[in-house]
C-alpha cells in the first residue's frame, strides 16, 4: 500500500497482508491524498481527504 499527496509524492508505504489493514491519518496535513494498492498483479487507487 502505498499513500501519495496530490502533487504525486510518496507520503508513506507498507505492505499489507491477510484481508484488512490500517493506517493514521493523524500527521498528515489536510489535503487529498490517493490510496494505490497491487493486489494479484491489479492496482487499485482510492482518493480520500483529510480534514482537520
């Protein structure tokens, strides 16, 4: 899993295992960011907002 801001830089990265993961938000400053995830050689991007 990897999060990007909106101007396309790496936030942070982890992988992830079995069929759930999480994250905080909590240092992150309030803007769009994008979710991508590979899982069995497909991406998936999510956008998602941080509101303080």
């Amino acid at each position: 899993m990897a999060i990007f801001n909106e101007m396309g830089s790496l936030v942070t990265q982890k992988p992830i295992s079995g069929t759930g993961s999480s994250f905080s938000t909590e240092t992150y400053a309030e803007g769009i960011y994008f979710m991508s995830v590979v899982y069995e050689g497909k991406r998936s991007t999510k956008r998602f907002m941080v509101i303080k």
